[in-house]
C-alpha cells in the first residue's frame, strides 16, 4: 500500500498532536496573585499544625510564585488540609455543571531529613452534604522539588476508581454539584521539623488527563503506523528534503 508524502506527513502529525493534546483548563489557580486558599487541622480546627503563604516567589514554581506550606515542628503523626472555600463560585463549586474530568496540580516536596515528600498526600473535596472525597497519592512517586502534573481524574456520574469516603458513598453524584471545599490533605513527616512542601497550577480540566496505559496503548499505535508508515516516511522525508532543497 502506498500513501502520498504529503498524506503520510498529515498522518504522523496528527498522532503527535494527540499524543501531546493537553487537558483544557476550566479553572487554575497559580498564585500569581493570592488565591483565597486556607489550611486547617484535619479536625477542621485553627491554627492548623502548619503555615500557608500565597503567593510566595521563595519556592519558585512553575512559573513563580506559588503557593508554599510550612511546618516549623513536628510531634507525631499531624494532618492539615489546605484548600479553597471562600472563592468557590460557578465551575469550582458546581463541577458537576462544568463536566470537571480531571484535577492537577504542581507539588513541592522539600521535607528535608531522610526524604522530601510527605507522610501521605491526597486529593479532596467536600460537599454540601458534609461528605468528604478522597483521592490517594502513592507518596514515594512525588519527586523530591517541584513535581507537576500529579492528578486524578474525576466524573461527574460515577466515582472513578482511587476515589472514596468514610461518608456515604451513595451521593457522589449531587456530592460533586455541591462542593464547598476542594484542596489537598498532607500528613507531614512526624517528629520532623522545618519541612515545606508547596503547591502550583491547582487546575480543574474539562477531559481525563491521561493514563499510563493510554500512553502504552497510544504507544503501541505510533509504534505499528511508524513500522507501517516507514517506507512511505523515508520517501515522505526525502520528499520534504527535496522541497527545502529547493
Ligand atoms: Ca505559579
């Protein structure tokens, strides 16, 4: 089978774009100015064990500022959620209406000590209804510094897998038009201290964000068309060579 340079060009372009088509960002905070956020003991008591400055230009970011969380001391096991309330309005707190799929965001992990991430990360949200929803991160992924893109995807009709509450799991669905926090839960390293750990790019996607398997699979299908295409791409390259030659 022979394809024409120019089709064949088209081809791989086109599969190149989709391998790097980017989620469309609904709505980002990047702390370019300070975003409203809060941070609270996980009791949902103040002050919380640690410290939130936004926007703070010390822990760079991408691109700076960010914001930066801050535990002066440690003794044992403590918890905080940092987290957006107060400027939950339209697609914030109706995810449901806005069709959220995904939610990223930038991570610092600078803990200091033996290792730089956290005792345990996760993602949350919580509703109306007094539910709160629960992503888990694997904490010993998070690179130590900035790591970006960490995320979760997420859907309006059906809890995804990685999601749960100790509430009732019944109302994820009017749970995810009415929200009143979103944010994220840190267990900080016990009995450490002077650890920081900061956040960037918190951002709610309107498509999934991709899977590693979707990048297998996604693999594995530039890998057949190049195989395929491989005979058509040389002609295609020495076409193109050609035609800038002259
Ligand atoms: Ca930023």
């Amino acid at each position: 089978m022979r394809f024409s340079p120019l089709f064949t060009i088209l081809v791989c372009w086109v599969v190149l774009v989709a391998l790097h088509a980017p989620a469309a960002p609904i709505v980002s905070d990047d702390w370019y100015v300070d975003e409203g956020w809060d941070i609270k003991k996980e009791d949902g008591t103040t002050p919380a064990f640690g410290t939130h400055t936004e926007p703070d230009s010390t822990l760079s970011g991408n691109p700076v500022p960010a914001l930066k969380i801050a535990r002066s001391s440690g003794s044992g096991v403590e918890n905080d959620y940092v987290y957006d309330s107060g400027n939950l309005v339209g697609n914030w707190a109706n995810m449901g209406g806005s069709v959220v799929q995904s939610i990223t965001f930038d991570f610092y992990a600078g803990a200091g000590g033996a290792v730089d991430h956290p005792a345990g990360l996760r993602l949350y949200f919580k509703a109306g209804s007094g539910n709160v929803w629960y992503y888990n991160f694997v904490v010993t992924d998070l690179v130590s510094g900035w790591g970006s893109s960490y995320g979760a995807n997420i859907n309006p009709t059906t809890p995804l897998t990685g999601w749960w509450t100790t509430g009732d799991d019944s109302l994820w669905q009017s749970d995810f038009t009415n929200v009143n926090e979103v944010g994220i839960w840190i267990s900080y390293q016990p009995n450490y201290a002077n650890q920081i750990y900061g956040l960037d790019n918190f951002t709610l996607h309107d498509t999934p964000i991709p899977e590693p398997e979707t990048y297998l699979v996604l693999g594995a299908v530039f890998l057949s068309l190049a195989i395929m295409f491989r005979r058509n791409l040389d002609a295609s390259l020495a076409w193109l060579r050609g035609r800038f030659r002259g």
